[in-house]
C-alpha cells in the first residue's frame, strides 16, 4: 500500500513539472521567433547600409550578406524548431490526458469498491436474529436488543449516519440514534416503497437528509424470516462525507477541478466542496458524451483544458448509480 501510495505521488509531481515544462515551452517558441525576425530585419538593415556606404561599405556588404544567411537559416531553424516542439507539445497533453484519464477511473473505483461494501453491510446485517425478532415478535425486550446491536454496528463501523428496522406497514420500530424518528410511517418512501416491490436490496441516490442532518445515501435490504419471507426492511443512511474523503486524497494539481455527477448531471462531490446538488455541467462536452452514452470513458480536449471522465462500472454485486467523475486539467 504504501509503494502504491509513493508511487501515486511521484506520477503526480511528474505531471505537474511535465504540465510546467509544458507551459515553458511556449515561451521558447516565441523567442526563437522573435530572434528570428531580429535577424531578418537586422540583414535588411546591414544591407541598406552597405548600398549606402557604396565602394566604402563593399566590406559591410559581406557582412550584411553573412547576417542575411545567418537570418534565412535562423529562420528555417526556427520553423522546423517550432514543429518540433509543437510535437513535443501534442505528445505532452496526450499523456497528461491518458494519466487524468486514469485519475477519474480511479476515483470512480474507489467510491464504487466503498460503496459495495456498504451494499454488503446492509445484506449482513438483515439476517441478524436480533433484527427478524423485533420484527416476528415486537416486543419492548425484542426491540431493546435489536437498538442494542444497532448501536453497536454504528460505534464500530463509524460510517453511518444512522440504522433503521421497518416493518412491512412502514413504521420505524428501531433507529440506533434518532430516536425520535421511532414510530414515523415511511410507507410513501421511494426506497421502502422499492425494496418491497423488488423483494432486493436498493440504494438511493445521493440527497441531503434533514433527518440525519447532512448527504446521505440510503441502503435498504428486506428482512426475510426463515422461510424466505419477506418480514420487514433494514435501512442504513451512509455518510456521505467518507466519499469527500476519498476526493480529497485524489493527488491532482491545486488548480485542478474534479466532480462527481449524477445520472441527471447534477454535482454531487468535488474536490472544493462546492455546488453540492446546485450546480448541472451537462453543458460540458464530456458531460455529454458520458450522460448519453456515447463513451463511457475518454477525454475532451477545450480552450487549453482537458476534461476527463469516467462512468462508473459498479462493483461486483454493485452496480452502480449511473454516476461519473470528471477532471478538469489545464494544460495552458
């Protein structure tokens, strides 16, 4: 782990100084112009002179023919110079592309390996006898042991907001922090609604909850007796700040930018935190290409940026939400 995180470091101060050198050499392009018109108009010059000076400037004539050469071949250096950098240049951006490429895959992978982990949490979890006895048999005992082991999973486990026991009515009869919500009808909720419909686990996608006050992502798994009947729903509210974690770990340039989007474009991560849930960027290029299918993996180049994105492949058992993540790099 700690190679790979070494590693990562020194491919991103590689690309930062290859993004500088860059950078630097747009600024030798043009002083090899520059010196290149200096020497034409210094021959021009030298030899106005010299047809001046007459029999006396037949010697400066020389020289002004010497300087005309030396301009002529200055020039043409600066041409095939010109070329060759503006090739260095290209092959520069292309593997600076490919690398942030790779930054938005991973990104991607990451979120989507945690998230798997939190889909099989919830799977787990609904199998505890605790959990099938508050709902087969609720009784102020059964439900003191089912929040008892609730509140352990969330001291050990850290990650989430809160834990819920509905039972198939809809009505909470377990939280292990809220506990005001205990009793509430959650009948008329999307994810009740579908983890019922489809007897399987289902996952929301990211919102800001009031009810555990920040954003969230509800995982929910039916509750089935030994039988295999479905006896009620486990819930789980993730916190959503571990994904920000993860964004924050992404080794990019300062001036960077990285989101991560919805299925519908909407910002839901970025690197700075800002235009959580406010802000679509379908009007992007990549955006487009990614949201309608048409690549799930790739870059445009724009304006001197270079904008990276990834669709998400799911995990395993997680498939995903549709989501992506865009990187925005500058190569200007």
């Amino acid at each position: 782990m700690k190679n790979a995180i070494e590693n990562n470091l020194n491919v991103s101060l590689l690309m930062n100084d290859l993004k500088r050198e860059n950078h630097e050499m747009q600024g030798v392009m043009k002083k090899i112009r520059d010196i290149s018109m200096k020497s034409n108009i210094l021959a021009l010059n030298s030899g106005i002179e010299a047809a001046r000076a007459g029999e006396a400037g037949r010697g400066f004539s020389v020289v002004a023919t010497e300087i005309k050469k030396f301009a002529e071949e200055s020039l043409k250096a600066s041409k095939e110079s010109e070329l060759l950098i503006k090739s260095i240049q290209n092959k520069a951006n292309e593997v600076i592309a490919v690398r942030t490429v790779d930054v938005a895959y991973d990104t991607i992978d990451k979120i989507d390996r945690n998230l798997f982990e939190r889909n099989c949490d919830v799977q787990a979890w609904a199998t505890f006898d605790a959990i099938k006895e508050c709902l087969l048999n609720p009784t102020e005992e059964s439900r003191k042991a089912a929040q008892e082991l609730l509140q352990n999973i969330y001291q050990i486990y850290e990650v989430y907001f809160d834990l819920f026991v509905v039972d198939l009515s809809g009505e909470i009869l377990v939280a292990s922090q809220n506990q005001y919500q205990v009793g509430k009808d959650m009948s008329d909720r999307k994810w009740f609604q579908e983890t019922i419909r489809t007897n399987q686990v289902y996952v929301t996608d990211m919102y800001n909850s009031s009810v555990v006050g920040g954003y969230t992502i509800g995982f929910s798994c039916p509750v089935r007796n030994d039988a295999g009947e479905m006896i009620g729903v486990f819930t789980t509210r993730f916190n959503w700040e571990y994904i920000f974690d993860i964004i924050e770990r992404v080794k990019i340039d300062e001036k960077s930018k990285l989101y991560v989007i919805n299925s519908e474009g909407y910002v839901i991560a970025s690197k700075d935190r800002s235009e959580i849930l406010d802000t679509k960027l379908n009007h992007l290029q990549a955006v487009e290409n990614v949201l309608s299918g048409k690549d799930k993996r790739g870059y445009i180049v724009e304006n001197n940026q270079i904008y990276a994105y990834c669709l998400t492949e799911g995990y395993n058992a997680y498939k995903g939400k549709g989501w992506s993540v865009i990187v925005v790099e500058s190569i200007g």
